[in-house]
C-alpha cells in the first residue's frame, strides 16, 4: 500500500479509523484522530481514489492490513455516507459505525440543505455561493485555490454555529482534491436519488450512532428517521449548539469528544 495515503496515531493496536468529509478533504480527520488515539490506536485513510468503489478497497486494504478487527469505524459528511456502504459490504471488518454531520439520504434533503446555507448567507454572499457551487460541479471548469478558499469561508458560515477562536499549529493540512470530489460526488448523488444508499443501511448488522448538531444545515430528521426505519441498533444523539463539523465548536466541542470517547470505551467493555 501506498504509504501517503494513510496516516496512523497513538500506539498499536489500532482499533478505531475515521473518514473524512467532502469528498476529497484528505487529511481532514487530523484533529478528531489525534484527540480519540488516547482510547488506542487510530487510522486515518486520506481516501484520494476517484470513485466510490476505489474508496471502499482503499479502506478495505487499510483495515486488513493495519487494524485490530473488528473495527469502530467512525465517518464524518461524505465519510459517514462512505461508513453505512462500507459496513454493509464489509460487515466482518467493522464492531460499530459511529457517524457526524451525515447528510440526508433522501433526495430532498440535498435541497433542503442547500436552501437552508443560502439563507444564512447575505444577498451578495448568496449570489457567490452559489456560482461558487456551479464551477466546482463542472468538470469542465478549473477551481483555483483562491476559489476553494472563498467557498470554504462562506461554509463556515452557513455550517458553523460559533467557532473556537484559533486552531492548533501543529494541525495537518487538508488536501482538496477537486478531481475526487466531482467523480465521487456524482456517484453518491446518485446512489441517493437512487435509494441504493438507504437500501445499504438496511444491510448493517452492527450498532450504528449518529450523532448530529442541532445547527447542521444537513436535516437531522433525513437521517435519524431513515436510518432508524432500518437498522435495527440505532441510536441518535442531537448535540446542541453544534453545526456540521463538531470538533470546531466552541459550545459543543468538549461534549462531543465525551460522547465519542465513550463510545469507544463501550466498545472496549464489550469486547472484555
């Protein structure tokens, strides 16, 4: 396996891998696996392949090759979605499946989503918004850094209900891959509309977590509904004063590392 697309923390054995969001934010996982490697090892896969399938057989091999399994497997945006595909198919490689900011799996809560960011947006921030999100699903179209870092500003606006003051220094940096984001996008937007993504979920076995901010543009009730219609261990935890991305939190920040740091301790008690 290719040494740069995966990144470990703490000590073996490793019994938990996260996944990050985007698709295509290699690398974004840094801070939540550097935080939970205190409950034992941690593997954090970058995920650079180009297609939904390419992703699942990364994670596949990074498991069999590096991990103590059964494994908490715990996904975060896109990686949740990646994270209920990959148990079904996988389901011997993973104990439980704890997901974050996991969008909606119904095709109306992809424009339920978008509606809800444009309207937190002023009148001219709305307008780049929005144009922002044509280039990027255009293949034809090139996305400078300069454009990500103007689209990734305004979604910390719509996404974030009030930020920690400043990030660590020590902070891996993320890498963007444009090209992985439009490929892998596609396909997952089409595995929702087609109903595939939640005919997945009803194919998991192990407990499944969701845990969700009450402040995520993404509709806490196009996950917890479906996903509870199917899988028979599922829980759902709404964090207050929390958007999508929890670990930037200032409010909610210390509670959700508690609510994951106990569920990987349950995992352990489990195990004994």
């Amino acid at each position: 396996m290719d040494t740069n697309s995966l990144r470990k923390y703490g000590e073996p054995p490793f019994i938990s891998a996260v996944l990050h969001g985007g698709p295509g934010a290699c690398g974004q996982m840094a801070p939540v696996a550097r935080e939970l490697a205190s409950r034992g090892g941690v593997l954090e896969p970058l995920g650079r392949a180009a297609s939904i399938e390419g992703q699942i057989q990364e994670l596949r091999l990074v498991l069999e090759e590096n991990a103590n399994l059964p494994v908490t497997l715990i996904g975060y945006s896109w990686g949740a979605w990646l994270g209920l595909v990959f148990c079904a198919r996988y389901p011997e490689l993973i104990r439980k499946l704890i997901i974050f900011g996991c969008g909606g799996l119904e095709d109306q809560d992809g424009e339920q989503t978008r509606e809800t960011r444009i309207k937190r947006l002023g009148r001219e921030e709305a307008v780049q918004f929005i144009s922002l999100i044509k280039v990027l699903d255009d293949p034809e179209a090139e996305v400078d850094n300069a454009a990500y870092a103007r689209l990734e500003k305004l979604l910390l606006k719509t996404d974030a209900y009030n930020t920690i003051a400043s990030k660590p220094n020590d902070e891996e940096p993320i890498e963007f891959r444009v090209d992985v984001f439009r490929i892998v996008w596609e396909q997952a937007t089409q595995l929702r509309s087609s109903g595939r993504l939640l005919e997945f979920a009803r194919l998991i076995r192990c407990p499944v977590v969701a845990v969700h901010g009450d402040y995520d543009p993404h509709p806490a009730c196009g996950v917890q509904g479906p996903l509870s219609a199917v899988i028979e261990s599922f829980r759902f935890i709404p964090l207050k004063y929390c958007g999508h991305t929890p670990w930037i939190e200032e409010e909610a920040r210390e509670t959700f590392y508690k609510i994951m740091k106990e569920e990987l301790s349950l995992n352990e008690r489990r195990v004994l």
